[in-house]
C-alpha cells in the first residue's frame, strides 16, 4: 500500500482510504500500526514527491476522522509527529490548489481528534506550533485560496474535488471550517495552560501565551477576511477569560492591532465589553488615550483619510462602553467624555459624515445614560446642543442630519422645558426639512417623531409651534403615498403610525382645544386609511381610542361622530374582543363608552 501511493495520480484516492481503514482496525485491536510513522515521515522527507505527500497527506486525514470518536494512547503519543508532518506540509511552498485543501482537510481531522481526545497531560507537546532555537513557526496553512467544495456535511471525506451537483458545479471555501477548528483547539488549550502556567518548571522556556498574541497579531493582517474573523473570535474569547493576567503594554498592543489593522474591530470590542467589568474599564481608558492622540496630531491629506477611519472605530468602541458603564462611572467620567466627543465632532472634516454621525450618536447615548443632580446633568446636555444645532443644519450629508434628529429624543426628554430656549431655531429647521424636496418622505418619520418628543417634553410651551407643526403633521399623515421619492408601502405605513402617535402626544399637552379644531378632520382621516390596513396593530388601535377620548372630551361627541366612518368604528369594536391584552379591551370599551356608540 505504501508503495501505490506513488503511483495513484486520480482523486479521490482508493489506496488512502484503504490505509485509513487498515490503520484504524490495527488501532482497535492495540497493535502497533508502523504505518502512521511511515505517512509521516513521507511528508517531511525532502525526496518525497508531490504525489506521494499529498496522498501520505490524505491518508492520515482518514485515520483521524476514522478514529474521531476513539481515545487512543498511541495516537496521542504520535500526535507531535504528525503534527510536525503536517506543518510541513503546510509550508510547502509549491503545493496545488488541491494539495493543499488535502493537508487542510487533514489537519482538521487531526485537530477534530486531539481536540476531542487529548489528555491534560499531554497538552504541551501537541500545540499547533514549536518552539526550535526560539524560532516560532507559526500557522502558515492559514494563508490559502478559496477551494471548491461540497455543500453538505461529506465534502472533507471527498478533499474538495469538484463535483457537479444538479447540473451546477459547487464551490463553498472551508477556510472558515478549518480556520476556526484551529483556533477553536489552540484557543481554549492555550487558556488552560495560562491557568496553570505557576505550576510549570521554573527553567521551562516554553511560553504559550506569548506565542499566542504573537500568532494572532501576524494572523489578524492577513488578507484574507474569513481568517482576519476567526482571529477577532479568538481574540474576543481571549478577552472576555484572560484579560486579567494581561500587562497593560499587551493590552494596549491587542488594541493598536485591532483599531489601525483590522476594519471589523467593533466585534472584537464587543466581546471585549462582555468580560470583567474592571476589563472593560481599561480598555475603555485605553480608547479614550488613543482619541485624544488622534486629535493632537497634524496629518497630510492621505494620513487624515486613515486618521478619520481611525477615530470613527474608536468612537464605536467608546459607543459600547458606554452603553455598559455603570452609572456611577459614567458620572465620574461625564465630564472628559463629553468635552473628548465634542472635540472630535468639531475637528472633523470628513466629507462624508461618517465621524459626526457616530459621535452624535456617542452624545445621544451619554444623554441617556448620565443620572446625576438635575443642574449638573443641564450643565452637561448644554454642552452638546450646539453639535446638535450643527448636525441638523447639515444640508449635505443626510446621515449627519439624521444622526442629529434622533439625538433629540434623550436631549429634549431629559432637558424638559429646560429645552424651551432652544425650540425655535430647532422646529423651524425641522419644519423647513419636511417642505423641503430632497429631504420629503425620506426621513419625514424621524422628524415626525421628533416633534412629538419635543411636544411631550415641553409640555404646554407646546402651543407656540402648534399650528405650523400639525399642518406639516397633516400634509405628511394624509398626502403622502407610495412610491413619493422611492418610499415603499411598508415605509408609508411606518410614517403614518409615527405620524399617529406624534398626534396622541401633541393632544395631551394641549390645553386650548381651539388650536385643534381644524385639524379633527384630518386626524380621523388618518385613522380611517390606517383601519382599512389589513394589518391592524394593538399599538395604532390604543392611540386610536385614546385620541378619540379626548377629541371627543374637548369638542362634543357629536363632532367627533361626524368624522367617523363604520370601519373605525368596526376596529374599535374588534378591540373590545383582545382577550389576550386587556388594557386595549378596556380602554376600546371605554371609547365606545363615551362616544356613546353601541357595543
């Protein structure tokens, strides 16, 4: 059999299949198969064709599959041998396309079974690298081209041939598959050999966990995305159960790596920011540091792109922080958070907003989170307003506006009528975007929306803005239809249900009904078009029944009744019948009531 494996050029191969199989029964019965040693050796040796070290290659994947499920001490005894084979392979500089899906299929197999098998023990001699005259050899197999695969669960017994499969030839890469079996080993036995790495000889030079990050600060450059993925996996899972035992200089390096080197970072801090809340912390002193670093340098036009990117990812990684921080912490670092995120909105010149949309969200977050004394707090909210002003002014970059907008609702929430000095400048921007044509249906619903959290917080300062606000509530609830500037149907019934619930806030702080009379006829309006839907929320019915309670307490059920069609009325009387809510049953039964309508 080993001297057909020099000879066997077709694929998938019957000779390697045979060798498994031979191999894997020799196991069963204790014997001493010489076989493994062989295909080993074939691999390293310098003579060794390439025909001959593909299938050696494809010979041992067999016997670790065939023996996935089975603990065996002679295997684990050969593993460093194999593993060294394999690596060696790996690192053949020539190998095909298919050569080296055939050593990748391998060593998943070899890794599936050490995983599955190994004994603590034995850790240390079978890690996915050595250390030889303190040269580390690290994962190389990781860097290679996508392959054609199979689509179902046998393509690693078939080595990746191409194959058609319903008239259409299937290519699926396993490098995720390999990559992440890989790490999913090397990760996790790293971890138990830092927990017990006091307990190792003193004079021991084997260092695994520095090997570690030295591997995944190399790997975490690669080109390829799929791998650049695991490596953040892996570095997540490092994060949330080793942070500790890390030295700040190491930390700070994984964080360098991460923010200028990797586009995808914000899933590495997210992992991060599920750790020991003390982790979280440092990391998060960490971001703050390199922001205020960006914001001191002087850079050319093409270091200024990457500096923009930069500071974007870092205000995501403090977007998460600060979502998780304690209240306590958020209190003691209010100050320097606001005044480091104000900094960076007004340094930047991003032509494409990106910077000040993420840090107007990063204000719009603190707004929410800051629970201090009333005065302090206004103190604070103060210092964002005018960003705030900037980013709804912004007449070019849609996202920046729209960033700004939905700043609104925490800020002007928060402020109460505090915020009534600012209402003026603020509602006519937005009452000037709604009539204005490039910004028409697009992002009417967040304006919408924010006229009704600014209604609710002021309360009855309200009534200044009442009439020009519900006549731009009216034309966009009534006139708007589908297809307006590429707005869809599912869009339009979202707006109209903003549009009713702005109406129900507006109605509640309104303390002169006369301000509201010409308007009864187009909210009703509004709520006949949305009865007609076919889907019906429990949400649109409740703000249903409670605007037509009070239109009906402030101006006579006779008028109300005049407006209303049998399909309202036909909704509302399905509410009574919501066994499974009882507060819209109750407060349906209680419109109905009242509008003297029978039920």
């Amino acid at each position: 059999m080993l001297q057909a494996l020099d000879t066997e050029s077709s694929r998938p191969s019957y000779v390697t299949e045979c060798i498994g199989y031979v191999v894997y029964y020799e196991l069963l019965e204790d014997a001493d198969p010489k076989l493994i040693p062989a295909l080993a050796e074939n691999m390293i040796n310098k003579s060794s064709s390439k025909i001959l070290k593909e299938s050696s290659a494809e010979a041992i994947g067999h016997i670790f599959r065939l023996m996935k499920n089975v603990e065996n001490d002679y295997l684990i005894l050969e593993s460093d041998h194999v593993l060294a084979a394999l690596l060696n392979g790996i690192n053949w500089k020539d190998a095909s396309q298919r050569v080296q899906n055939t050593i990748m299929t391998a060593l998943s197999h070899f890794l599936t079974y050490v995983k599955e098998n190994i004994k603590r023990d034995a850790i240390k001699n079978t890690l996915l690298f050595h250390q030889e005259e303190d040269e580390v050899i690290d994962m190389k197999y990781i860097k290679y081209k996508t392959i054609p695969e199979r689509d179902d669960d046998i393509f690693i017994e078939n080595n990746g041939v191409e194959h058609k499969s319903n008239g259409s030839l299937s290519r699926i890469s396993n490098v995720d598959y390999v990559v992440k079996n890989a790490l999913g080993y090397m990760v996790p036995t790293l971890l138990e050999l830092m927990a017990i790495q006091d307990d190792l000889d003193c004079d021991d030079d084997f260092l695994p966990f520095a090997t570690l990050i030295q591997i995944l600060m190399k790997m975490i450059q690669d080109d390829n995305e799929i791998i650049r993925q695991c490596v953040v996996w892996a570095l997540g899972k490092i994060a949330r159960k080793s942070l500790k035992i890390l030295e700040r200089n190491v930390i700070e390096s994984i964080v360098d790596v991460l923010m200028e080197k990797f586009h995808g970072s914000i899933k590495v801090t997210a992992s991060i920011c599920k750790d020991c809340y003390d982790d979280v912390k440092t990391v998060a002193t960490i971001i703050k540091n390199k922001l205020r670093v960006t914001l001191r340098e002087e850079k050319n036009e093409q270091d200024h792109v990457k500096q923009v990117e930069l500071q974007c990812r870092l205000c995501e990684v403090l977007q998460k922080f600060i979502q998780r921080a304690h209240s306590d912490d958020i209190a003691k670092w209010k100050d320097g958070l606001i005044t480091l995120i104000i900094s960076v909105f007004k340094s930047s010149t991003d032509g494409s907003g990106n910077l000040q949309s993420i840090t107007l969200s990063n204000l719009a977050t603190l707004a929410e989170r800051i629970r201090v004394d009333l005065s302090d707090y206004i103190k604070h909210i103060y210092k964002m307003i005018p960003c705030l002003i900037i980013g709804l002014k912004d007449t070019y970059r849609n996202q920046v506006f729209i960033s700004a907008v939905r700043t609104l609702k925490p800020v002007c929430r928060k402020l109460r009528t505090n915020f009534v000095p600012y209402c003026f400048e603020i509602i006519t921007i937005l009452l000037n975007k709604i009539t204005d044509i490039p910004f028409c249906s697009c992002f009417n619903q967040d304006i919408i929306a924010a006229l009704g959290n600014i209604a609710e917080s002021i309360g009855m300062y309200f009534e200044s803005y009442l009439q020009p606000v519900l006549e731009a509530v009216d034309h966009v609830a009534v006139n708007t239809n589908p297809g307006d500037l590429g707005i869809n149907s599912c869009q339009l019934r979202d707006l109209r249900t903003t549009c009713l619930e702005t109406y129900k806030r507006i109605l509640s702080i309104t303390v002169n009904r006369d301000l509201i009379r010409s308007h009864i006829g187009n909210i009703v309006k509004l709520i006949d078009i949305l009865a007609t839907s076919e889907q019906l929320s429990r949400e649109e019915l409740s703000n249903t029944a409670q605007i037509l309670r009070y239109l009906s307490s402030k101006h006579g059920n006779s008028t109300v009744q005049s407006f209303l069609s049998s399909k309202i009325i036909k909704w509302l009387k399905s509410g009574i019948q919501d066994i499974d809510h009882q507060k819209t049953a109750y407060i349906c039964r209680q419109t109905l009531d009242q509008l003297s309508l029978s039920m």
